[in-house]
C-alpha cells in the first residue's frame, strides 16, 4: 500500500510497501564552515526514507548558514522543507564563536532573498518534538547548543523525543584511538551545551571522530558531483572546492554525513551502550567526552564502520538523480 498524506509537521507518512514508515527528522546544522554538513543535508533531501520536518541552524552568523541550507534545498527541489534560525552564541555566552570565513562563497547569490521563518529554532524543535512525542529524531550536527536551550526550555523535550543521532565526541575507544585527538569540534565549541544533552536521560547515538575519521572524499568525488551535471551537485563540489583550500588537503572527513546515513542503515556501525559525560573548564579548548561502557547507559557509541558501505550510500544516492 503507497500512502501519503500532508507533509505538513505531525502527518503520518508512509513509502514502499505496508509499514515503511519515514523517518522524520529536524537537522540542527553548522552549515557553511566544514562542507560535510552540506553534504549531510543534501544526503538527507535525496533519501526518500527520511521527511526532514525542518533545518535549523546554530553557532556563529546563523543568518547566514540559514541562507546556504535555503539554497541548497531550493538547488535540491525541496524548498518544502523550511528553515529556521537558532542561537548564534555558546549557551552561557561564554566562549568565543569560530568562523571559518568562506561560508556561502560560490553558492550564495547576495542579490536573493531566502525565506527564513521567523519562528525560533529552539521554539521549532520544542514545539515538533513535544506534539509529536516518539517520532521526531533531532540529528544535530553542529554545536549542541539549540539542543540544549530546547531541553532547558521544555524538560520533557528528552523525554519526547524518538532520539537523537549527533556527529559530536570521540570516545578513543576503537582500533583508530592513538590517531585521534582528545577533543571533538562540535563539542570543543560549546562543551556545557553538550554536559546538558548527554546528562538530559535522551536516546542518544553518538556519532564521533572513532567513525568519522575513517570515511572520507577526495578530489575524484569532487570531480563526479560536478559532472553530474545536477544543480545540487555542481553547488556541492563548489563547497568541496573551498574547503579543501581551507585545509590545504585534496580529502575530507564526511563527519556528518554518516549521521545521516545510520538513519538508513544503522548496520554501518558498530555500537556499544556507554554513560558519556562531558569534561570541561574554563580553557578555551576543553570538551572530553568520557565514555564508560555500561549497558545501562543512554549513549550508543559507535567505535567502527564499513567504510566503502558509506560511500556506496553517500555517492549512490547523490549522483542517482
């Protein structure tokens, strides 16, 4: 049976055969710095499992990022998906926001106006996940201070929520551990976000540097998106470009990017059930994220992935169209 209703927020969607319900998703993004969050969105907009519910940005000029998600939904034909903008500092406004500086070159068209709703991302996600309880996973895969203000705001936010699949931590538990730094990006950014998030009581998979280290691009893949010929693609492999001069690299991490696609194969990863706090202090640069096996504990880490698995699906759907 191929039933489909409104895409309207709190609809009941259904694809395929009987009971091959989508997952619903709101994106909580960095956009705009580090391209594998471009990536991870346009990976979502092409996987007909998922119905993203909404993007919503955070951390710095969200304005901005705002902007760039805008785009490339409409580059993607999926300018249903609406977009709203979140918090631009640290949850306490305590620490200092880093700002690549190329966000948006090549993709941003400074002439157009985009349709941001004037709803707050923190109001969003309260609002989707409390009148939606058990159907909303949050996939945050920037700094997790929405997802803290939204938890802060409503308590039972944590409760409500199906779950929550982050690109956020390391635990150095796997067999990569001695390549790996101690502290992660996401959670370095604003570390008293992340103590929330993880000691809320969430269902919550932690999607670390263990994993994402190990699944990259590189110039080739670059050169295939471009000669798509696709308008999403083409804007892609400009991303790609910039940020490979960024980093002086001809290769990339796809951190977030593998958060999106255990929402379509969660057999991607290998997983252990972990208690995770986050340790920090008043440095600039603090943030551990200490995980303790427990199979009580509400994290799931993931400590290794079938790389070339991920590629298959990352590049498989991209160039499908």
């Amino acid at each position: 049976m191929k039933r489909v209703k409104s895409l309207a927020l709190g609809s009941a969607i259904f694809i395929g055969g009987e009971g091959a319900r989508m997952e619903r998703i709101i994106i909580d993004t960095d956009i705009g710095s580090d391209v594998d969050d471009a990536m991870a969105l346009a990976l979502a907009m092409r996987s007909r499992e998922l119905m993203i519910e909404g993007v919503t940005t955070v951390y710095g000029d969200v304005e901005v990022r705002a902007q760039l998600a805008a785009e490339l939904l409409n580059l993607g034909n999926r300018s249903d998906v609406k977009v709203y903008k979140g918090l631009e500092q640290t949850i306490l406004q305590n620490r200092e926001v880093w700002w690549a500086g190329h966000e948006g070159e090549g993709v941003l068209d400074p002439q157009k106006e985009y349709k941001i709703e004037d709803m707050h991302a923190v109001d969003f996600i309260i609002k989707a996940v409390m009148e939606n309880p058990e159907e909303i996973t949050l996939v945050p895969i920037g700094p997790l201070t929405n997802i803290a203000a939204a938890i802060i705001r409503e308590p039972q936010v944590a409760k409500k929520v199906k779950k929550i699949i982050m690109m956020a931590g390391v635990t150095r538990l796997g067999n990569n551990a001695l390549s790996l730094p101690y502290i992660e990006h996401n959670i370095k950014c604003d570390p008293e976000a992340a103590s929330v998030v993880f000691g809320s009581g969430a269902p919550i998979t932690m999607v670390g540097l263990d994993v994402t280290m190990k699944v990259l691009i590189n110039n080739d893949d670059k050169n295939m998106l471009k000669e798509s010929g696709d308008p999403l693609n083409i804007a892609l492999s400009k991303l790609i470009e910039k940020w490979f001069e960024f980093i002086n690299m001809d290769h990339s991490a796809m951190h977030d990017p593998l958060a999106i696609s255990l929402l379509l194969d969660p057999t991607l990863v290998k997983t252990e059930k972990a208690k995770v706090i986050i340790e920090y202090d008043h440095r600039p640069v603090t943030g551990q994220t200490i995980s303790v096996l427990d199979p009580n504990g509400n994290v799931d880490i993931c400590l290794d992935v079938e790389s070339e698995k991920f590629n298959q699906i990352l590049l498989g759907k991209l160039l499908k169209n």
